[in-house]
C-alpha cells in the first residue's frame, strides 16, 4: 500500500487526503490545527467553473483563457488548461462530498459575477462558501479516519523533509511546538499543502497560523520556489487592530460601487477609468486604482488611507443572504452596518501566487514530493482571478494524490530507516542545543516587527530598486542574526523566525531580479511589461547559503 505524507488540513490538503484514501492509498494528514481552524475557512467568495448555466456560451477554453490573462501570461499553460477543463467536475466532485451551493430554480449550483471574468461563473454558498467546502471535506475526511485509510495528526509543525542518498524523499520529521518532541514519519511521497506565508506580512486577510516556516523550510530542503515576487493585494479590506478582514469580491459581483468623494460628491472612478468591467476589473488593477485615489490625488476618506465600496443600494435580504458574512464582519469589528452607509476598504496584502515550483502533476522537482493550494506556484502566474484559489487547491490536491499513487512505494528497509533516523536525531540535538542555551539576542517579537515593517516598506504595491536593495540589507542582516543568537521564546518561535526570514530574503531577492511591471509586481523604476525578456517564472532556489534567482522561458499557449 502507498503511503502519503500531507502537510496541511485546508481545502488542498483535504483534498489530497480524500483523494489519495479513494485510490487505496493510507493516508497521513498532519497540521498545527483542525480542518476548521483552517485558512480555507476564510475564502467567501467562490469556485470557479465553466457551467454556462446562464447562457452566455461561457467554455473552458474562455475560463482558461481569462485565467492566462489575469496571470499575464506566465503561469503554466498546460496546468492552468487543465484546470479550466477540470472545474466542472469538480463541482460535481464536491457536489458529491456534502457541500451545500447555493442552488437556483432549477436545482443547479447558482453563479454569480467575479472581478477580471467575463461570464459569470462563480458557484458559492453565500458569503460562506470556503466554510462550507471545509465542512464537508472534513467530515469525508473523517469517514476515512474511521475506516483506518486516513489518520490524523493534530498539533504538529514540520521541521524537515528527509531525502535519502539518492536525492529521493522518504518521510518527514515533525514537531509538537509545546512538549518540542519531534517524531519521524515515513512515506512513499509527501504532499506540501500548508499556505500562505503571512508570517513575513503580519497583518493580512489570513490566518496567522501558515507563518510561512514551512516555506522556509522546503527552501532550505532543496526545493525550487517560483515568482516569489507575486503577492496579491485584494482591492477591498477592512482595517481592524488585529488584522485586515476581507471584504469579498462578491460584494462587487452583485452591483458594490466603489468611490471616493471629490468636490463633496461620489466619485466612481472604477466605472470612469474601466467602463466594460467597473470595479470587476482583476485585482491587481484595482488595487492599483485605489492607491492611485488614496496617494496620488489624495482623495483620503476622512484622512485615512481608505476610499468607499457602497452596497446599500442592493436589497438588504440579499446583503443578509448572499453577504451574510461581510455584514458580520462590518458590524463586529467596525460597527458598520453596510445595508445604509458605505465600507471604508483599502487593499491588503491576500494571496500569494508565487510557491514550490510543480509541474503539470503538481510534482515538485523533488522526487516524491507534490504540492498544491496556495503553497504552490502554478496556476496564477502575476494575478489570481477571485475563485481560481479554491478551484485550485481542491483540483491540485487531487492531483497530488494521483501522482503519489501512480508512482508508488519508494525506497524501503534500512536506506529509508537510516535517513529516517538520521534526521530525526539531528532534529533532537537542534532542539536540544536550543534548549540549552534558552532564548538570547534580540527577541523573536522584534526581529518579527522589523520583518514586517521591511517586507511592506519594500514589497508593497508599488517598488523600485533602491528599497528593494535596502531591504533585502536589512532582511539578511536580521536573518544571520537569527540564525547565530538564536532568538525566541520557544524553539519553534526561534525556528519559524528564522525561516520566514529565509523566505522573505528570497522574495525581495526574486523581486529584485524581475526588472519589469507584470501584474501584482510593479516596479517604479521599470514601468513597461518586457515580454521579450521576463514572460517568464522567476525561479528561486537556496544554495550555498544564499538564495539565488534564475530566469526560465515560460511555455507558450495557442
């Protein structure tokens, strides 16, 4: 029987484990929380599929085709068409687990518009729809752990993949980051589906559990990363003293107009500035219009970095139906109530397209480990369209899973067990070294302060070379010092340190190298798209202590 290793309990490693548990395989899910603690909890507004369910002749080929034009242009062709032509099964797929979509007259998953789109192809379940896929994968899940195809370990952090002498990996080494006991599991293949980094931003609309560690880890661990330099701002947040709460595209999908006041009067710049798609135009663009309102004709709502998303027009039984959860958010943490006065939104930081490198079976250039979800560079290439990141994480998991199957057990007896134990008392006497000398030099919460502070001083909407430079200064500067005093409260608070800081040194390096404007990266100092030389994945790797940045060609498409 194939054993499968998953890293993650989201949509992408639920996924990957039911799938994996469908073609016989045993399963085993690791991850620092259960399913519903999950980021894949917080995604409101959708899944993507080519249905054409309201007669617009919508196709697969039209939704790979706006997939590749949001992206730029850089993502993978071959997967990204895949993924257009795998969409409706997938509905189907989950239809088929216990989800509830909301359903129209006649009993289909109702659609509805999303931003960069030109059919309406959106499935949802209300506002709520990320809760309700959880939900029920979670359950199946489950069905599985009770038949003994999948077992569950909660609590858990990874702290190496093992590769034995031929490069091959052969398990992972994890770790309880309350008791710091770390155990040894063995696997055929392992499947990395553990997130967004949101460790190197402090607040984003994420859950602050995927810290990025385990990113930089599989940096460290040999594994390339691909346009680390992609990082979405969604266009409509809500401030608040914890983090920014999202404010679902769907708001705009239903008629939400966003404004600002000019001359005492609502100005709707989307519908000036873009007037076939308004506020639908894809993320990247309007976010950059909202900062251009904000910081350059300095049309501030009430001096604050903010401008104004109105929904009060729509009926207020479709904002309590179909924007249940905005209405929620507005009213807990704001006290806004969005059925009679507008939402002060600005973008913030959301997605990263940017990830382990896979190919077209989602296999990293690893042997034996896959990743899929947002962990993953593949889909997305320089902006994800709203929808496309449950789609993928739900279809990459299932790739995942028929990869591991289709190649099989790997390297067994004493080699395997060798590696296994090698890497496991090498774990312990890290942690044990740790231990010894307890917390010293600067503590981990400054060294995190600085981090974020840096990464959006140098990595926001807007960058250009002389911050980019300053702060990749910074950031390895703060990583050698981490990595040789040994900063933390705990020693997976001085681990996680370390290694986000490894991840952000490759993601302004990646940044640096990038010498163009291309979607989510927009470089001052090089305003104009360069096709000739940068249509192409930025592929990151870390060698000789350093992370180092190559160009690589990406394929064209018909």
């Amino acid at each position: 029987m194939t054993e499968i290793v998953v890293i993650g309990c989201g949509l992408a490693g639920l996924s990957a484990a039911i799938a994996g548990a469908e073609r016989g395989a045993h399963v085993t899910l690791v991850s620092p929380m259960v399913p519903e603690r999950s980021q894949s909890v917080m995604a409101m507004g959708g899944i993507n599929a080519a249905l054409d369910l309201k007669g617009e002749g919508d196709s697969c080929e039209q939704h790979f085709a706006d997939t590749m034009r949001a992206g730029c242009f850089i993502a993978d062709p071959g997967a990204t068409r895949r993924l257009a032509e795998a969409a409706p099964d997938v509905i189907d797929w989950l239809s088929r687990q216990g989800v509830c979509f909301t359903r129209d007259e006649q009993g289909r998953p109702a659609q509805r518009p999303f931003g960069g789109q030109r059919k309406t192809r959106t499935c949802y379940s209300g506002a709520r729809t990320g809760k309700q896929l959880v939900s029920a994968l979670a359950t199946q899940a489950r069905r599985y752990e009770a038949s003994g195809a999948v077992t569950r370990l909660m609590g858990l952090r990874l702290l190496s993949l093992v590769l034995d002498d031929d490069g091959a990996c052969v398990g992972a080494v994890l770790v309880d980051p309350m008791t710091n006991e770390a155990i040894a599991l063995p696997a055929d293949s392992v499947i990395l589906a553990f997130g967004a980094p949101n460790g190197v931003w402090g607040k984003t609309t994420g859950s602050q559990v995927n810290d990025g560690c385990a990113a930089g880890i599989a940096l460290r661990d040999g594994l390339s990363f691909g346009n680390l330099e992609m990082v979405q701002f969604h266009p409509t947040t809500l401030e608040t003293p914890s983090k920014r709460m999202l404010v679902t595209e769907a708001a705009r999908g239903l008629g939400g107009r966003l404004y600002a006041l000019r001359d005492g009067r609502p100005w709707y710049f989307m519908e000036e500035w873009y007037p076939e798609l308004g506020a639908l135009m894809p993320r990247d663009v309007v976010s950059r219009s909202i900062y251009r309102v904000v910081h350059e004709m300095g049309l501030k709502h009430d001096g604050r970095d903010e401008v104004l998303l109105d929904i009060t027009h729509l009926r207020a039984d479709v904002i309590e139906r179909d924007l249940d959860e905005v209405l929620d958010t507005c009213l807990t943490y704001r006290g806004i109530d969005p059925r009679v006065e507008p939402i002060p939104v600005y973008p913030g930081v959301h997605f990263s397209m940017g990830g382990i490198l896979v190919d077209e079976g989602n296999r990293a250039d690893v042997d034996r480990v896959m990743a899929a979800g947002e962990c993953a560079c593949q889909f997305h290439g320089a902006n994800r369209l709203g929808g496309n990141s449950t789609l993928a994480a739900v279809h990459g998991g299932r790739l995942c899973a028929e990869s591991a199957v289709q190649q099989g057990p790997g390297a067994s007896g004493p080699r395997r067990d060798a590696a296994l134990d090698e890497a496991l008392a090498g774990a312990r006497a890290d942690i044990a070294a740790w231990s010894a000398c307890g917390p010293t030099g600067e503590p981990s919460r400054d060294v995190r302060a600085r981090l974020v502070q840096t990464m959006h001083a140098c990595m926001g909407i807007y960058r250009d070379a002389a911050g980019l430079e300053r702060g990749l200064g910074t950031l390895r500067d703060l990583f050698e010092g981490c990595r040789s005093t040994g900063c933390g409260e705990s020693y997976y608070d001085f681990l996680s340190t370390r290694e986000e800081l490894r991840l952000a040194v490759a993601m302004v390096g990646s940044a640096l190298e990038r010498k163009e404007s291309r979607g989510a990266h927009q470089r001052t100092d090089f305003p104009d798209t360069d096709d000739e030389r940068y249509r192409a994945t930025m592929v990151t790797s870390w060698r000789d202590g350093r992370a180092r940045t190559e160009v690589r060609a990406c394929q064209t498409h018909a």
